[in-house]
C-alpha cells in the first residue's frame, strides 16, 4: 500500500515565491531619501544576517556593495566602524562596540556578534570541516600551531606575514600559496583560538578572542550542537523567505546530513511550514509569518557574492537566471566577462553588466553590457544608467563609460549620454 504523502502547508507560484525571496532579502523596500545613518545600515544588515568578504578588488570590494544594493550611497566609514575595518585610514581608533565580527559562516563572512556561540560548534569540529591544508596542520606539526598562538598571544594582533617563512610555489588547482605559519594561523582561527581584530587593505589581522570580542559575548553560554544548527537554520529562512533545503543549509555551508536532520526537527515541531512552489522540483521550506508581497519594486547591481544570488542553483530556479562567476576563467573562454553583477530591476534579474572601477581614469568603465531574454531594453538602459550613475559617485569615480561588448552595451551608452546632458 502507497505511504501517504502530507500536503504542503503552503502553495505558491513561481512568481509569488521569487517576490517572497527578494523581499526577504530587504531589496523590496524604498530606499533612504535623506541621509543614511547606522539605523539605515542596521535594518540592511538584519536583511543579510551575513556578509560575505571577498578580495576581488576590480570593481568594489563585496562586502560594500550588498548595503549599497539596498540602501543606495552610504557612508562606508560607518559599515567599516561597525566590522572594525580600518581599511588603510589613518586615525583609526577601536569602537566601543564591535557588531560584526569574521568567521567561517557563507565562506569568510561578517556575522552579527551575538551569534557568536552558535558558530562554536563548528570551531569544535574544525578537525573534521576545516579544509585540507588548515585541518592537516595540526596532525602535521602541532608543536607550530602552538608557538604561533603563543606569538599571537604575546604580539598579537598580527599579520600573517609576521609568523615566518617563505610562500610555498602554489600548486596546480590551489588558490592560495600560504606557508606552514599561515596555515597554523587559519587553523587557529577555524577553531576559534584566535579571531580578525581588524583588516587594513583587506588583511587580516590575528589576536585573541578575548582581546577583540565583547565580554558578554564570550561569556554566553554555548548551545549544544544540533540547537545551533536549528538557530542557523531558522535565521536562513528567515532572510531567504522560500527556500529547499539545500539552499537554507548553504546559508552557513552546514554539512548536509546535519542540515537534513535539523530541518526535518523543525517542520516537526513546527517552526517552519512545508511548501510546494510552482515548477519546482524539490520541496520547500518558509518561516511561519511568510509575506507575500503582490507586486516588486527593487532596483539594484548585485555582486557575485550577494546572498541573492551567491546560490547559483537557487538563483536559476528563481529567476530563469544562469549565473557563474567568470573570474577563474580564461580571458577567451569568458561568456559575459571577469566581474559581472546581475541587474535587479522590479522582480526580475534583467541584465548583467561587466564592472572594472578605472580609479586612476576616475571613471566606472562597463566592459559588457547584456540584456535578459524578453526585457524591455530602453525600460532596463535607462534605470541602469541610473544606477551605474549613483555607484560611480558613491565610489568616488568621475562618471560612466560604456564599450560595445554585449547586446545591451549600445542602448546602455545612449542612456548614459542622455542622462549626463
């Protein structure tokens, strides 16, 4: 006899779940029309509950632009005050309170402090979910990882250039060249020994917990695992509004078997509803206060690392949208170019544009341009020229202009022509 399968909670268009993610994101609503203050930065952020950090530097560094995406031009001294990024300014004094701090959640990532204990889990199994190099340091050579926590104990906060040794030549397939200190170092700080005090041009700095967290930080009390797991899960779909679960256990990159057992805990007891969306083919997952709304008015670049878009899957079943990023990719093999930023514009990724940041020309060069299948390309050139129009002030650049690569790249530079007349 067939088991009887429940019915979904909730039913859903495709169109009803794609407006239910974007406003879960924070990108539905109006942007500030005055000046932006760190309350404007706070509800971003709350909308994000994580940044991811990356180094690209062509365009913006990516930890600037997912605020940008839905609050417009912002002071980036305020977020820097609240990472603690000095960001290579001289007159740099420590705040009073940290609010964000960098951890391993969506890759490297700026996370809310008080979130603090439910990462501790996965500082305790950093043997087991560290990757190769960082995991096999501490087997290797556990004599290093402890004169290197003894240095930063003594001359902390450091640089990774202050534990020694020469760069290794890196290998076919590896991304970093690090030495055996460096990786001492990110073992450390995988497990939660060590933690960023701050970054200056992008490095990071080393020292300890105690020196850099707020003390009531430290001192709550740590949740068994499988709660910390629950907690993350919860926070993910709260900021992905519908989601599979693959997509709510990316949000922290959990290891997938414990993802599966804590949201089956959760449907459970309740705390999130079951959903059936239109033309997907695997179930979702929704908060119980679910909104819906019945029409998007978004308008925003998104960079590669936006937890928008940072789950390609995700964002094909959404948006009909094939992103991957190209950075990796020969010059003559790239499809749509090296930095590419999709184009939100109402409830629809509607173009994607290829952005270097010309800083010593003082101007945001679009190296392609590319209209979505079905777009109205006038509509799209006119509110991306806008746009690029406001990125580039915010970014202190001198304006915008546009090269012929892309099907978009000719009505894109007309619109730019006719908005700086």
């Amino acid at each position: 006899m067939p088991v009887a399968v429940a019915a979904p909670d909730i039913e859903l268009s495709a169109a009803q779940a794609r407006r239910a993610a974007i406003a879960a994101q924070g990108l539905a609503r109006a942007r500030p029309t005055g000046r932006v203050d760190v309350r404007h930065l706070r509800r971003a952020l709350d909308a994000l509950g994580i940044v991811q950090l990356d180094s690209v530097n062509v365009f913006s560094r990516s930890h600037y632009m997912p605020l940008f995406s839905r609050l417009g031009p912002y002071p980036k001294e305020t977020l820097d005050e609240l990472t603690v990024h000095q960001d290579g300014r001289d007159g740099w004094t420590r705040p009073s309170r940290r609010e964000l701090f960098e951890y391993w959640g969506h890759e490297a990532s700026l996370i809310p402090v008080d979130m603090h204990p439910l990462m501790r889990w996965r500082m305790a199994r950093a043997d087991d979910l560290a990757w190769g190099g960082v995991a096999r340091i501490a087997k290797d050579d556990p004599k290093l990882v402890r004169r290197v926590l003894e240095l930063v104990r003594d001359q902390g906060p450091i640089r990774a250039a202050d534990v020694g040794g020469p760069k290794r030549v890196r290998q076919a397939g590896e991304m970093w060249n690090w030495n055996e200190g460096k990786r001492a170092l990110e073992y450390l700080f995988f497990t939660g020994q060590v933690t960023a005090e701050r970054r200056v041009n992008f490095e990071r700095l080393y020292d300890l917990p105690e020196r850099v967290l707020p003390a009531h930080v430290l001192a709550m009390p740590t949740p068994p695992e499988d709660e910390a797991q629950r907690e993350l899960l919860l926070f993910s779909a709260r900021r992905l509004g519908v989601a599979t679960e693959p997509d709510l256990g990316d949000y922290f990159r959990l290891p997938r078997a414990d993802s599966k057992a804590r949201l089956a805990e959760l449907v459970e007891a309740g705390a999130l509803r079951t959903v059936a969306v239109q033309g997907w083919n695997a179930p979702a997952y929704a908060p119980a206060d679910l909104a819906v709304p019945r029409r998007i008015r978004a308008r925003a670049l998104l960079t590669p690392f936006d937890s928008m878009v940072w789950a390609r899957e995700r964002t094909e079943r959404l948006f009909d949208f094939r992103y991957r990023i190209e950075i990796y990719v020969p010059a003559p093999k790239r499809v749509h170019g090296y930095y590419v930023l999709p184009f939100l514009l109402g409830d629809r990724l509607a173009a994607r544009v290829d952005l270097k940041s010309d800083r010593q020309a003082g101007v945001l060069r679009v190296v392609g341009a590319f209209a979505e299948p079905k777009v109205d390309t006038d509509v799209v050139a006119r509110e991306l020229a806008d746009e690029l129009r406001l990125v580039s002030e915010w970014l202190g650049l001198g304006g915008v202009e546009v090269a012929r690569k892309g099907d978009l790249s000719g009505t894109l530079r007309k619109a730019v022509a006719d908005a700086a007349e």
